[in-house]
C-alpha cells in the first residue's frame, strides 16, 4: 500500500520539564504529506466549512530514525495537531462486557445495543463493526480467547479481528505491511505458533470456505503481529471533554487502566523521545488526538513518549530494548537523564 494511499482522517504521559528541545534531520526524503482531516487552528476555532484543512504535518525519512513526522508549520502548546481512527482495534478481554465491542467507549446500560455478550454503544458502532462481526460470530473463539487471556495476551485479538476483516473483504492482508515490523526470535515466533493455529482452526471449523483462507498463513500471522508489537497504542480513556491541555495531561494520568489495543496508521510514524512535544490522547473512544504540549517550529520533528517518561533513564532503556527492541536516541537519553 502507498503511503500516499492512506485514507487520513487524522489524534501519555506526563510531560517532562523542557530542557531539552527535539532533534530533527534536515536531510529529509518527503514520503507523505497530509490530505484531508479535521484541526483544531491556532485561534482554537474550527476550520470553516469549506472542509477541513490539511494537518500541518508531514512524513519523511531521517538518517538515524526511520521514518518521521514533521510540523510543515508552527504549531501552538494546546493545539490538537490531527485526529486518527485506529485501522483495528480491539477491547482488553477484562473490558468486554464494559466498552463498545467496536469503538471501546464506556458502555451506558440505557442505550447498549446487545449482540451475543458483546455490547455496542450505538446501533450506529454496531452497523460499523459488521466488517468485522459478521464473520467473527460464526466461529467458536473459546480456545482462543482462553489462549490469550490465561498466557495475559492481547495482540492475538488485534490479529483476529483483523483477520475477520480481510475474510470479509473489508481489509487487505497487507494493510499493515507499511508499519515497521519487530525482528522476532526464533523463539518468538514459536510461541505464536499455538495461537496461530486457534485461530486458524477457528475459522476452518465455522466453515469459512478456503478462497476466503488463503492469506492465513503461518507467516502472515507472525509478520502482523510483529508490526502490532512496534506498533500497538495501549488505550486509556481520559473519561469527559477536557479541552484544556493540563486537565488532558493529568487525566492521562489518572485515567482507568487500558480498555483496549489499537492499530493507527500516521501516529505509528511518530517517533519516541523522553522529553516529547506530541501526545496522544484519548477522550471517550478509541479515537485518537494527537495534541501539542509545547509551541513546536516549523521543521521539528514531532515526538511521543511510548512509555512513561517519569522512568530512570536505566529503565526507560531496559524497556524500550525488551519490549520495543531499540535503543533511544533522544537527548534526554543520550545524556543519561
Ligand atoms: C512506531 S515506530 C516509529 C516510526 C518508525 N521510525 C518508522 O519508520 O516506521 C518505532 C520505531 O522507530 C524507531 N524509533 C522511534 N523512536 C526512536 C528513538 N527515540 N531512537 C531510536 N529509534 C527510534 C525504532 O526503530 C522503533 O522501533
């Protein structure tokens, strides 16, 4: 898929005393600039109805970091820089009977849809998750849902909703191929392979017919789960509207723990830095906001903090080496902060 494919309806932690300020190349190879989405201008007022004005971003390729998201224009501390809705997305298993089964909003008893145990906030959130229920529902996921909640894992379930989606025709099976891949061990790999099987077997038991099946290989499973692993948003809802960027960075805080995973396309171009001037945030559904927590220039790379930045500098690098398989080159790293 090309970059300049992507459809672009462009959205946690606690920001750390500025002392730093975030590098950026200036040999850059332009990959994406942004066509449509909704901002929130400078002046906080919404764009006119002409139609929504182009995000002031764009993608490019670094030297040392991959690709990059950069400002094309002075960006204000508060300014909500684009929205993102998440190309699949899936509850935590202990979230299921509390948050939309499609968009993961907080479920209000009153106006839930029921379907089978699953719920839906909106006829609206259950009509959308057809893409992905018709075919999910012919199938018999105890196996394994009980594989991933008893091994405490929840990327599989990104896998099978996306494999849903591909069976009934509402995704390609390469969507992801352009999100950087983890390089998995061996021994990775391995252990996805019992996983891979419950869900193969699964479908081959509901009877989903092989012309359907194809791209449900072994190597397409461990190749998307590698790319959910780099790439994968942890949610938490910042419970109510809060348009004020210090209530949203405290609610960040202290908000429920996470309701579900998800996968988005141009925040997986974000990259990390410990002292970030990007966050992304989530106000009642799995619909992201990418907001300014400085004033940022015209040029500077945008950065997010996939961890929390309170962490010792040792920590941060331990878990950024085991869980993401990197090594951070941010300047608050780099001089050991
Ligand atoms: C979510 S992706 C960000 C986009 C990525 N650069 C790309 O080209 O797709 C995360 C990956 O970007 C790179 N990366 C992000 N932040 C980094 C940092 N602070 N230092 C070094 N590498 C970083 C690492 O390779 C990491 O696995």
């Amino acid at each position: 898929m090309s970059p300049l494919a992507f459809v672009l309806t462009l959205s946690c932690y606690r920001r750390w005393p500025s002392r730093f300020s975030t590098p950026y190349s200036h040999n850059l190879l332009v990959l994406f600039s942004s066509t449509a989405t909704t901002i929130t201008p400078p002046n906080g007022k919404e764009s006119p109805s002409s139609g929504p004005a182009p995000p002031p971003i764009r993608v490019a390729l670094t030297e040392s970091t991959g690709r990059a998201v950069f400002a094309t224009r002075r960006i204000g501390a508060g300014d909500t820089i684009h929205t993102a809705k998440p190309i699949v997305s899936h509850p935590s298993l202990s979230a299921i009977t509390t948050v939309c089964y499609f968009c993961l909003k907080k479920i209000n008893a009153v106006t839930a849809s029921q379907s089978q145990g699953v719920s839906f906030c909106s006829e609206n959130c259950k009509e959308s998750s057809k893409v992905f229920y018709d075919v999910e529902k012919k199938a018999d996921w105890l196996a394994f849902d009980d594989y991933c909640r008893t091994q405490g894992l929840k990327y599989p379930l990104l896998v099978k909703r996306l494999a849903c989606m591909v069976i009934s025709g509402a995704a390609p099976a390469g969507i992801l191929d352009i999100l950087q891949p983890a390089n998995l061990t061996q021994g990775m790999i391995l252990k996805m392979e019992e996983g891979f099987h419950l869900l193969r077997n699964a479908l081959v038991k509901a009877n989903i017919g092989d012309e359907h099946m194809s791209f449900l290989t072994k190597q397409w499973y461990t190749d998307v789960l590698a790319r959910i692993r780099i790439n994968a948003f942890r949610i938490e809802l910042a419970a109510g509207v809060y348009e004020d960027l210090l209530s949203l960075a405290s609610a960040s805080i202290e908000a429920e723990a996470a309701v579900g995973n998800a996968i988005y396309m141009l925040p997986s171009f974000y990259n990390l830095d410990c002292d970030p001037n990007t966050h992304i945030v989530w106000i009642e559904n799995a619909d992201a906001k990418l907001k300014a927590l400085r004033d940022i220039d015209e040029g500077e790379e945008l950065r997010i903090c996939y961890i929390d930045a309170s962490m010792s500098c040792d920590a941060r690098e331990s878990l950024l080496s085991q869980g993401f398989g990197f090594k951070c080159n941010c300047l608050r790293c780099m001089s050991g902060d």
